[in-house]
C-alpha cells in the first residue's frame, strides 16, 4: 500500500486514482490522523499532497517524523515539497513568487523519477499552483529540475529515496504526470502492477464471506450502478443468503423497474422482491410543490416501505450499501463552517442510522470509475455500466410543482424519446447527463387546425466529471428540432419544447 498524505489540496483525490491506475492500492488520510494511520497500513512509500496552507505559518500541518525514519521512499508535491524541506532542514519562503497554471520545467539532471520519460536539458509542460517556494534545500538533496518562478522546481535525495515536486504530477494539465507517478511507485518503491479488477473481486467475496457468514444479507437496489455491483458482488460471495429489494416508488423512468427486475432475476438468478409502492408515493406527493418536502417524503417513505418488507423477510443481521471510497474519505477542513445545503439528497444513506443492523459496503475502496470496471469485471452489460446518473427521488424532481400520476406519465414518453434521439444521434456517450423535464406551464399552440393549451418540456443535458460542476452540452440546432418535433408530435400534453443553457454553477443539475 501505498500511504498518501492529504494537507487539503483540491486534488488530492486525483493522486491516488493515478496511482491505483498504476496498478498499486493506495489509501488517502488527513494528516490530522497519519501518525495512526502509517502504524495501521505500514505504507511501502507515502505521497504528501498539495495543500492550502503555507509551512512559514506557525501551526501549519507537517508530516509525522516517523515517514522520513522508516527508511522507505516518499514523494512530496508542492506543500509536500514545502513540508518536507521546511522538516529536513532546508528553508521556505512566503509569498510574492506566486506561479498559477500552465509552466514549463527545465530538467537540470537525470533522476528516477523522470526515467524513461525526461532526458537531462529537456522542457517540459506542468501545472503549478503554489505561493510559496523552497528557497534552501536540505542536506542529502540536490536539483533536479526547475522553472522560471521555482528554481527547486524537482529535488532528489537518492539515498534516503525522497523526491518532491512544486508543480502537480497528478492533473491532467501535467500531461506525462501519471507516468512520473508510475515511476515512482514502481521503479523507486518497487511496487508491482497487482492492483486489478480480478484481484480485487476474489479479494471482496473472501472479505464478505469472513464477514457476513451464514447470515442474511439484505440490499436496496435502484438499478443505480453501485447499489447493482454491490448486489451482484455479495451474491457472489454469499448466493442465497441475500436479498434484494426495489421499491418502486412510481418516479421511475419508462420501464425502468421492469427492465431492473429481469437483469437480475432472469440473468444473475438474483433474489429479487420488487414492490409496487407508486400509489402511497405518488398519494403522499401529491399536491406538494415544495422541493425540500417532496424530497423529504421520499426519503422518508423509502425507509418506511423498506422496513416493513425487511420485517416481512424476517430482518436481516446485515445491510448492504453501495458506498464509494470519495464517500469514505475523510475531508481536510480547515475552515470548519457548515455548508449550506443546496438539496436533501436521497439516497439509502439514512437507513442504517434507523435499522439495527450491521453494514456490508464492498465498495469502499472504490472509486466510480472502479465501480464500472469492477461491474464489466462482474459480468454487467457496457450499456448498463454506462448509464447516466439518475437522482433516487427521480421524476418527482423533474415535475417542478405538484405532481400527478398524469403529469409522470407525459414526462416518462418525452423523457424517453429524447433519450432514443441521443442514442440514435451517437451522442450519450458524449453526454454526461440528459433528461426532459415537465414544467408546470401550459402555452398556447396550433396543431392542425386547431387550438392547444398544452405544458412545455424543457430538455436538459450536461458535461461534467463528478457532478458538482457541469456545462451544458452544446448540441446542434439541427438535433433539438429532430427531439423536439418527436416529442410534440408523439406526447400528448406537449405542445412546446425548450432547451436549458445553464451551468452549474449557477444552475443545478437537476430542477429541484
Ligand atoms: P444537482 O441537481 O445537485 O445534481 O446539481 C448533481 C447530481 O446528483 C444527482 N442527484 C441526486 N442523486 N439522490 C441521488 O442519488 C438525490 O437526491 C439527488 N439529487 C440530485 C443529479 O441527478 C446529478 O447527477
């Protein structure tokens, strides 16, 4: 394993996913808890990340002593450069040298790190972001590279096997970053590729079997990725002994329960209870407008209707979740402040906290994209790993105002045809989310000879990466008359269509 230090940066999460992309398990911890952490994982080399802080400030975060005693290699980036020289004996200085985006670092001498990859007078592109620079290096240390605001832009200490960057090898914008962190996991820490999918699965259903052992085991399925692969991996490990349950609450998209349902039942020979819940969902909802409570019912009737079908069953000793590693994480606050919440997100997080239970989360160590990977691995058809996030209160929040099991049925048909015409169009790929959104306004329209006072849908499709920022996607005019033509032509209720260019921020992803 290897250990990566977190002192906050944005992007330290993107460290290890190089790393484990290198083929090596690495774990992420705040400093705050690293002193325990090394003694636990007893790392074969440590990464310190980037971070906010400025090592001239008394009380700013360091590295545990005992990482530099163990006599294994580390690699500092940017504030792990800073620390490291600021506790090996070197000297860094505050402010004005401040360097922000693209760079280019002139390489001075061969080191390990470049191996194979940066020749000795060479130049290369990379990402800095940093105030702070070294201006002192520590015994042991000499000069690797530099750039024109870092003049100990790479340093080395063969012998000790310490390396540290100012720029950020993790981002793309460092373009041969990954391979550098390669080198330094494998030729300078001697770590082997033998971080697969394979490995990982057998390793997960040994890891369940230990755990549950002949008890019962019951899931939440969405037809959501993480909750299937989750399912898919303990019925693995554990066949019979679980159980899973789809609550259908009538906020589904077109088909959607029944296609969920005959994957698993049909294809995996899943144990499979679905319940049709849409009326107490779609009674409780109804006449509400307000986001928060139409999100807040859902959540609350979610744990209502799976309780009573677990006590049907007869309960369960575990309860299996679908929880990523970027969940389990710990994050590095310095601030301290609570967030503002922006939407009560739903999700079968609040299950345990109510359900006496113990917790079965194969997927902790994993990040998305692994889920996918791991779920290929696990047999999932491509086009079922590739599908577009779906939100757990579904359509109810793509029905601003009051919903009606009516209104659900116009959304369900345009969402679907506009799904088919990005299929069609090659695009859904390309698009990180799409869906159609019912608004609660009635225009007036001309249809044939005749008058219509029908809603308008709105049409939505994102870029993004994680989520938390998007773009919308800029499609060809050509392509949303093709959709919208469809949509009005074939839904009845529709009589007008529009397409939503906002991001996020300002906008949402989703309406409510
Ligand atoms: P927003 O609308 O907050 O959405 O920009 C970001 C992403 O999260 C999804 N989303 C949810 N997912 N439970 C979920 O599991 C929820 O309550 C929820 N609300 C939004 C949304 O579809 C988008 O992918």
């Amino acid at each position: 394993t290897v250990l990566i230090i977190d002192f906050g940066s944005q992007v330290t999460q993107l460290i290890a996913r190089r790393v484990r992309e290198a083929g090596v398990y690495c774990e992420i911890v705040p400093f705050q808890s690293a002193d325990e952490a090394f003694d636990r994982i007893a790392p074969k080399a440590v990464i310190l990340s980037g971070g906010p802080a400025s090592t001239t400030e008394i009380g700013s975060p360091r590295a545990p002593q005992k990482v530099f005693d163990a006599g294994i290699p580390v690699l500092g980036i940017c504030y792990g450069e800073q620390t490291i020289c600021a506790q090996l004996g070197g000297a860094v200085e505050a402010g004005h040298h401040r360097e922000f985006g693209r760079a280019f670092l002139d390489i001075q001498d061969d080191c390990a790190l470049f191996e194979g990859l940066w020749a000795k007078g060479t130049r290369h592109q990379v990402w800095m972001s940093h105030g702070d620079r070294v201006t002192a290096l520590p015994d042991g240390f000499r000069v690797v590279a530099t750039s024109t605001g870092a003049p100990y832009a790479a340093i080395a200490d063969d012998k000790r096997r310490f390396y540290a960057v100012q720029f950020h090898p993790e981002v793309v914008h460092t373009p041969d970053g990954a391979k550098l962190l390669a080198n330094f996991v494998h030729h300078i820490a001697g770590m082997k590729s033998d971080w697969t999918m394979r490995a990982y699965r057998e390793h997960a259903v040994q890891a369940i079997r230990d755990q549950v052992g002949s008890g019962k085991v019951i899931c939440a399925l969405s037809g959501g990725v993480d909750s299937s692969v989750a399912a898919l991996l303990i019925h693995e490990a554990v066949g019979e002994q679980l159980t899973c349950i789809l609550v259908d609450h009538g906020l589904m998209r077109k088909n959607e329960a029944a296609d969920v349902v005959a994957m698993f039942r049909e294809h995996y020979n899943l144990h499979l209870i679905l319940v049709d819940a849409s009326d107490r969902f779609i009674g409780a909802l109804e006449g509400e407008s307000d986001p928060e409570k139409k999100r807040k019912t859902i959540g609350r009737l979610f744990i209502e209707v799976f309780e009573e079908e677990a006590a049907k069953l007869g309960g369960a000793d575990f309860l299996a979740q679908g929880t990523l590693y970027p969940d389990v994480i710990e994050s590095v606050s310095f601030t301290g402040g609570p967030s503002v919440t922006i939407k009560s997100h739903h999700n079968v997080g609040g299950l345990p906290e109510r359900m006496n239970m113990k917790l079965v989360e194969p997927l902790r160590e994993l990040f998305k994209d692994e889920v996918r990977v791991l779920g290929k691995e696990l047999g999932l058809p491509d086009s079922f790993i590739g599908r577009h996030p779906f939100p757990g209160p579904g359509l109810a929040i793509r029905c601003p105002g009051g919903i009606s099991r009516e209104k659900l049925e116009i959304l369900r048909e345009a969402d679907a045809i506009y799904l088919d015409e990005i299929r069609k169009a090659g695009l859904y790929d390309a698009i990180w989310q799409a869906f159609a959104v019912l608004l609660p306004v009635q225009t007036v329209g001309v249809m044939g000879d005749g008058r219509t006072y029908e809603f308008v849908c709105a049409l939505r499709a994102v870029t993004s990466v994680d989520g938390m920022t998007a773009d919308f996607y800029h499609y060809d005019m050509e392509f949303l008359g093709r959709a919208a033509t469809r949509i009005i032509n074939e839904v009845r209720g529709i009589n007008r269509v529009v397409y939503d260019v906002t991001s996020k921020p300002p906008g949402t992803i989703e309406w409510e």
